[in-house]
C-alpha cells in the first residue's frame, strides 16, 4: 500500500511556519508557540515578512531562502494571500501543507473562488494539504502540535478525525476529566485536499491508534467512505458522531465548513455496512471510542455488575438491559466462591452489592477475578472508584476521618486498583468503571493513567461496555462472512 | 391541608441521636457530625448508653433521660435494637423519626419480621419516619445534615426524593461539578411509612424548592402518586428517573431497597398522565431537574443557538430538530440587527457563530437581547462560557498570553456573564448554557452561582431545553384542560 499523505504531514522533520510573529496574541503565533516550548524534536522555520527572529528562531522573508525543503507548510495567514504563498511553497519543493486560514468555501462565491486556486496551484505542484479552515494537528507522542491549544495530556490510543477544531482542541478541556489522550488528531476543515477518507486510511495503519473517532458534518466521497471503513473497522473500532442528518444540523453545517449533510437514514444505514458505530452524541463520541481504544473486545454480551451502591447497580442493570446486555444471575457455586468476600449485607447474585467496602481490593480485583474464572460472564461493569481523596466534597472529610496522608491515600489507591490493572493486562478481561469522583482523586487518576475507562455515570459505563460488544459483534460476524 | 409530616423531621429544632460516639470511624459519628460542625441552629442530644460526652455534647444514656421532648430522633443502630429504641422514643413522646439502620425488608423474611415490627411500634405511638436503611436527609438553608457526607454546596432551588442512598450523598461529588445544590434532600430508603408521594406532597409545598427530582426503583402507591403528582406537576416541575421497568432493574432493585419493580410501559403512561418527565439515566434527571429549576418555562419551541464555535452549534442544532425544537433562520431585520455585533466571518442567519470573540459580551447579552427582543425564538442555547481561566489545559496559558491577573480574569467573566443574569432576571428569558471549561473556570462558577444552568456538552443543553419546553406544553395544556 502505497504511504498515505497525511504520514509526512503528522511526522514532519522540518516545518515553515507561516503567520507567527513576536506578537504572542495572534493567532499564528499561539499556533506556533507549542512547537517552540513543547520538546518537539523537530526543526521550525518561521516565515516573516519583518522580523528576523520569531520567537528565538531566526525567521526568513521567503519560504524560498530556507537553506533546505522542509517536510510541510503551515499557513496561517489572511486568506487572500493564501494562494501566493502556497505558490511559493511548491516553487520551494514542499509537497505538504496545513492551512489554518478561514475564509474560504464556508464563506460563499469568493471564498469559493479562492479555494478553488488553492486546489489547482496544490494539484500543478504535487502538494498534498489538511484544510483550509481548520485548526491543525496533533501527534502526541512526537509533542507535534501546531494548534492554538496546548495539549498536555500525554500520548494515548485514540486518533481523531474531526471536520470542527473545537472537537480537537478546546473539547481537551473536556476530555482531560475523562483521562482520554490523543495518539494523533486532526482538524480537517474544509477538506479541500485530504478528507476524512484519506484520515481513516492514515489512522487505520498507525500501530498507536487502537480505535478512531470520527467528527462529521458531511461526507463528501460516500463510496470511498464505505469501502475504506469497512476495510480500517475490522481491525480497528471506528466510531462516528454525524450531525449532518437534520435539516437544523446540515443548514448549520454549511455555514461552518461548507459541507453538505444529508439524509439521516441513508448515513445511518452506510455507517452500519461499515462496522462504523454512530454517537448520539459529542458525550458518546469520546466515551465509546475511548473504552474501545482502551478495553479488550468482550467475546458475549453477559455482563457483572460490582459495586458499593445499590442505587448505581440497579441504574447499570436496568441500563444494561435497555441496551441489549444481559446480567446473569451467578450459580449458587459463584455466589458461594464471592461470598466471603462481601460482608454480610451484601448481595452475590449478580449485581453484586457490597453495600460498604471491608476489603479495598474485593470490588476491583477479588470479585470480578473469581467471577471472569467461572466463565459465566463475558465483562465487567463496576462503579465507586475512588472517593478517599480528591477535591470531592467529601474527599478531605473522609481522609481526616481516617487519619491518612495524602501519599497514604495515593499507595492505598493505588494497591485497591492493582486488581483492575491486573484484569485488563493479565486476563484481557473487559471491565469498564464509573464513579461520582473526578480525576483530582488519587484512585481516579490511576486508573486513568492505566488506560482502565472512567465514567462520571454508571448509564454511561454501560453504554461504553454495550459499544465495545456491539463492536465485538460485527468484528465476529464480518470475519464468519469473510470465511 | 394538614401539615405534612415531613414538615416536622426536615424543620427538627431539637433531635435525639442514637447511634454516634467518639469514634469518628463509626457511621452513626460520620453523619451526627455535621450537626455539631455546620452552623446547624438547633438542639442535638447525643443517646450512648455509656458516653458521658459526644463530640462535646452532653450525652444520655436513655432518650427517657432528656430534659425535653425533641421533634425528631435519628437511629443509626444495629437492626435488632431498633425497634426497643423506637419504643423508646414514642414513650417519651417524640413522634418523628429518621431509620438509617440497614438489614431490614431487603434482606429476607426476618428482615421484614423486623420492619413490620417497626411499623406497629410506630403506628401505635404516632410516629411517622423516614426508612429505614436510608443515608438521612438535608435541609441545605439550614445546615440540617444528618448523611454521611458533607453538604458544602449551599442552599438551592432543586428538591431530590430518592429510593439510593448513594443519589443524595456519593453524587453530591457528581453534581457540585455542575453547580447544582439542593432546597431538601430525603433519602427514602425502604419506604416502611413515609413515601415518595409524602415526599411530592411535601415538597411541593416548600417554596424553597422550584423543581423535584425523583429516583425509583418502585412506586408502593400508584394511585396516590398519579394524583398527587398531578396535582404538584401543575405549578411545580417533577422528574423522575425510574429503574424498575426491566427484569434487571426491578431484581436488583428488589434486593437493594425490597421495592418491587414493574412494567416499563405501564410506568411511562403512568408518569405522561401526570406531567413527570420521565429521565433516561441519572445524569439526565439532575441535567433536567436544575434546569426546571432555575430557568423560566419558555412560551414554545423556537431556539436560537449561538456560540464562537462552528462545531457545537451545529451540534446543537442536529440534537434541535431531533428533540423536537425549532431553529428558525432569522429574519433579515433580526440578522441585520445583530451582524454589527458579530466580526465579518460570523453567520447571522441562526445558528448563530460568532467564530471569534470580538467582543465578550456579545455572545452572552448583546446578541440574545437583540433576537429576544424580535419575538422570533422562545428560548436561547448558547455554548462556550468561559475558557479564560481555571484548571483546564488552555486556562493558564490563555490568561497569560493576555497578560491578565486572576483578580482581572474574575471581573471580566463576570461582566461577560452580566447579560446572562439581565436576560434571566429582567427579561425572562430562557437561556441554557453548555461549555467545555468547568467550575474551576471564573466564568462557568459565576454562571452557576447566578443559576444559570450550565451543561458540559451541547447535546445536554438542548436535551435540558427541551425538558423545559415539554414541562411549558404539559403545564400550558393541562390549565387548558382544567378551564
């Protein structure tokens, strides 16, 4: 398979820069400024009509004097000079670019016009681009990240493609309480050169990637679409929020990236040809393709459900059954296996309710460890994570009350989860958790770190959990069919 | 209409507690303490049969020995001295009660020997209580707590009735991240006398309390509910989210509070017949109850959503038209009146997408008042509150960039946010608010501190509209009915 073009652009050696200055407000710059304080290996030559230096780079007045041809192009520039200096670039020898500048197609017959240029000075040099109008990409484990943001989560498993850079960048707020990480995300915009088809060709090749989310407003090249994530999805989860299907939905998605959205159904029926799980929702968009870049696929649809709480437990098995799961009442030998390690309040059928915590591995290791061994179960559900530190409004209390030091309460979390890691790593066990405490909890955090997936609702975990057997499913029956 | 007996326990200005000592280890001194260190008003008579003082409070051997009848005795004992103690109680003439105690009908036949054994005590001296194997109640204006955890959140307009202990106390970590607070908070537990009807009727009187959020696992009595809740649901919003209707459910619920569960779709009618909003999970009970809460009831289903950002508007727009609203294209009169107000890049037509903020107070005042003004929306979603401060990835960085103090960030969120409060408080105006930074963030607590309902994602906020605008239909249609 020949190198998708998307690979010189995310693993960039050398990069002009185009639109940064000393001036740290604009734009450019705070797109710039990542490459620069980041420990981005590679080299950034900053392009400037004025200056001679940009931010401690010695910058050149012309992409023609670099003393080399650099891997990729970043422009961030008022749009109608766009055109000239991509001309510039290709006259250089560049054959990658970005191009963060607006104004284009979303912008009517002008910006129309203008894109078109773009396109046909891009084709007459052999150049291949991201954009415009987008707001960059990020490759985590290289520290390559040329959006307005600062992305200080860490490498992870799960890509992004996305045709809005406020589902790149500014959701990072958002995903960070989820301890989700990037492996590489990109902004597509306008995709007036490389598409979202294109990304899952890059993506589904890329070993860091475990599973890939998809942002869509409006996909331009259906057949492709299909053949190529049919393809990607039977090794690699592919998930898809699509908004495009609403008349509200493709009227807004017009103005935004000039896409064009279309009928529900239609899109709805392609994604299921494909093995492409469809989102609701932003909200399941991360959590679904998190659990499935995280989790091992579950070989059934029997789920456990462990946890401290009898209100949680029941919203997870009334979930559960609502998405098509089955909860297992567990045979006298199981219940008689877990019983010595619940007190004597508890539940053992299944959910198993240890209405308070005697031992702090039970809930995250014992139980479900004895559970997973009789085979009567294909994973996990468990929430109350956590909750012995943190900046919850019980946290402090509780930490008081028992008189332990933070670093206490850390080892103490720390030892509670050597259960779940050992689950997931050991015994390839899909466990997926929920709980009301956020990650400034020491056991929250751990988990994350550990690629273990943490929910803020027990519905949501399960949701997560049916995603992953849904996933399993047309995984299982692709691979009959291709037999 | 007589005084309802939760008037007495919620109010208590004098209680007896059994069940707390030194040991603050020990659940009865984990949920006595917040009587002694919040600023609680009342009188709280520790009962220990050999403590000569609790938490610095004279203590009793016997509740025969107290200088006074008190309203309220709360018992956090081990089952079988229960229902003595309650004997206890009614001799000396107290005549309400909060059961923490566990280990009753929800554990089998001598569990319910015990419960019924409770009740005749009960009945035969007058005494209605709450419980037992409940986590307590809360009555936030006057720091009357007697739960395990903490309540540090402050008084608010949302009232909780609740069959889990865990969705008044183990969420309070949950919902202080979207600035909920709650009026009061009753943990019902096995329901032995006091119910959840009780507690509809209770609360609905309360004029703390705009809006009432219920967790069911099992409704005792249907008739009584269908009235009573019709009846409150006609000046008073009620949403419910019940986890019972499918065998999972109901089984665990059985085992966790010995409610019966029952037939989904009977429930669904049985709650459309008296105006509750039925919540599909948990999060969407709080998303829905505070925005009943705070935000006035729009006059009908046209939206107008607005943002700096392409993606979640359009979000929103798509989670629009599939929940039923309207997203009206402006007039040419209403997008003439508010372009000045966007930079040359924004859409006008509705979404509206500023794409960049020129001015912060434009999205959040400016912009709403102008299309409020021109009668053609009822109510107003708009996302991406903040994002100049706080703990999230971008905060620091942003701030710095501009060179403001954390003292500058707070004065400008808040005169950004002063539109917000001007559109709610003078205008009554519908607005729901969704963003990606979180409290932590000086514009997002500010918000919340005003209750102004704040959502992380935009499907939520358009899903907490949409709640609004049914709640507006039911209420508009049955006054209709009753003319």
């Amino acid at each position: 398979m020949p190198e998708s073009p998307f690979e010189r652009i995310l693993n960039a050696r050398s990069i002009a820069f185009f639109g940064a200055s000393n001036n740290p407000a604009k734009m450019g710059s705070m797109q710039m400024v990542h490459l620069v304080q980041d420990d981005f290996k590679g080299r950034v030559w900053p392009i400037h009509p004025k200056e001679k230096e940009v931010m401690g780079r010695p910058a050149y007045a012309r992409v023609e004097d670099l003393p080399e041809v650099p891997d990729l192009a970043v422009l961030v520039l008022p749009t109608q000079i766009v055109p000239e200096m991509l001309e510039a670039c290709g006259r250089k020898g560049i054959r990658r670019a970005v191009i963060i500048s607006g104004g284009f197609r979303e912008r009517g017959p002008e910006g129309r016009r203008l894109e078109d240029q773009v396109v046909e000075i891009a084709r007459r040099y052999g150049i291949r681009f991201v954009g415009p109008n987008c707001v960059g990409v990020i490759h985590a484990a290289r520290n390559f990240n040329i959006t307005v943001y600062p992305y200080t989560l860490g490498s992870g498993p799960m890509g992004l493609l996305s045709q809005s850079g406020t589902y790149v960048t500014q959701v990072l707020m958002y995903v960070a309480r989820q301890g989700i990480r990037y492996s590489q995300a990109v902004s597509l915009g306008n995709e007036a050169d490389l598409d979202m088809v294109d990304g899952i060709e890059y993506l589904g090749q890329d070993p860091e990637t475990k599973a890939i989310a998809l942002y869509i407003e409006g996909i331009g090249r259906g057949r492709a679409f299909l053949e190529t994530a049919r393809r990607v999805s039977l090794k690699k989860p592919l998930v898809a929020y699509y908004v495009g299907g609403t008349e509200a939905g493709a009227r807004s998605g017009a103005s935004h990236t000039g896409k064009m959205g279309g009928n529900d159904r239609i899109h709805d029926h392609l994604f299921r040809q494909c093995g492409v799980l469809r989102a609701p929702s932003v909200e399941a968009l991360y959590d679904w393709a998190w659990a499935l870049a995280t989790t091992p696929i579950p070989k059934g649809d029997r789920v456990a459900i462990i946890s401290h709480s009898g209100g949680p437990v029941t919203s997870m098995a009334d979930a559960c059954a609502r998405l098509g799961l089955k909860v297992p009442t567990f045979s006298p030998k199981t219940q008689a296996a877990i019983a010595p390690m619940l007190p004597p309040t508890g539940s053992t059928a299944n959910p198993v309710d240890l209405t308070y915590n005697r031992n702090p591995g039970a809930m995250t290791g014992g139980i479900p460890k004895a559970v997973f061994a009789s085979g009567e179960v294909d994973a996990f559900l468990i929430h109350g994570l956590g909750g012995m530190s943190g900046s919850g409004v019980v946290g402090a209390s509780a930490a008081a009350t028992i008189g332990l030091s933070p670093d206490q309460i850390k080892a103490f979390a720390e030892l509670s989860n050597q259960g779940l890691i050992e689950l997931k790593q050991d015994l390839s066990c899909p466990v997926v958790i929920s709980t009301f405490s956020d990650p400034t909890d020491a056991g929250v955090s751990h988990a994350m770190r550990h690629d273990i997936p943490v929910y803020p609702t027990p519905e949501r975990a399960a949701s997560a959990l049916a995603a992953l057997v849904r996933y399993g499913r047309w995984r299982a029956g692709q691979k009959v069919a291709q037999a």
